[in-house]
C-alpha cells in the first residue's frame, strides 16, 4: 500500500526517519528471585531455606573445587622445589668434588714446593759438607804438617840443628 492509497497525498519524505515499534520478546522469566514477592510468610521461610541450601551446596563444591586446585598446586609447587633442591644438591656436590680437587692439588703445590726446598736444603748441607770435610781435610793436614815440623824442630833441637 502506498502513501498515495492510505488518502495522504503527500509522498514519504525520504531524510524523515521511520520509527520501529520495539520488538516484543517472548522472555520466561523462571530464576530463583521473581516469586518470593507473592508468597506468604511460611512459603517465603522455605523459599529461602532451599536457597541458602542450594547457596551452601554450591559454596561447598567451589570450595572443594578450590582446595582441590590449591592442593595441586601444591603439590607441583612442592616437586619443583625438591627437583630444584636436588639439582642444588647436586651442584653443590659437583662444587664440593672441585673445591676438593682444588684443596688436593694446592696440597700436591705445596708438598712439590716442600720437597724442592727438602732437595735445595740436603744440597746445601751436602755442599757444606764437603767444604767442612775439605776445611777439615785441609785443618788436619796443616796440622799434621805443623807437627811434623814441631816434631822434626824438636829432633832437629835435640839434634842441634836449627830450621826454619
């Protein structure tokens, strides 16, 4: 039908904005909180009693729900610690061995360093050795030849015979 046919003789005019009638939903509303307002006193008590029985129940799974999930956590935050504190361990065993090897080999330094010093001072005591059997050698013949002399001075005296 035209704007013609309905008796106005004007035609639409296109910029004027056609309004919509808003549509009808056909929503059932059915939750827990419509009726309440049209019960009596005793309805309304047991009314509520089943919803704070639902509200506990439903409080009670999240919170099963909840302790369950912190429990897993838990329990995964527990195996990485023991896995981190095994991979310590074993690094500390692992710097322990080093730290050990190192002590063995600066004992190993030091005993080289104690016997070199060992070697250097039996040498020196073999050289003063030496030198003191030299000195010795050396006193013993000086003596022996100072007696020798005295002996043949004290001949050559007895003799009459001077030397000198």
């Amino acid at each position: 039908m035209s704007a013609t046919d309905s008796g106005n003789l004007s035609p639409p005019d296109p910029k004027r904005r056609r309004t919509r009638k808003p549509a009808k939903h056909n929503v059932k509303m059915e939750d827990d909180f419509t009726e309440p307002y049209n019960m009596d006193m005793e309805s309304g008590r047991k009314r509520l009693e089943e919803i704070n029985a639902k509200f506990t129940a439903a409080r009670d799974r999240l919170l099963a729900d909840y302790e369950a999930e912190q429990r897993d956590l838990s329990d995964t935050l527990l195996k990485a610690l023991e896995k981190q504190m095994s991979i310590h361990r074993a690094n500390t065993d692992r710097h322990s061995i080093h730290v050990l090897a190192e002590a063995a080999q600066d004992r190993l330094d030091a005993e080289e360093r104690i016997q070199a010093h060992v070697d250097g001072t039996q040498a020196r005591f073999e050289r003063l050795e030496t030198l003191l059997r030299v000195v010795v050698q050396g006193r013993i013949e000086e003596a022996e030849a100072a007696l020798l002399e005295a002996g043949g001075l004290v001949k050559a005296e007895g003799l009459g015979v001077k030397r000198e």
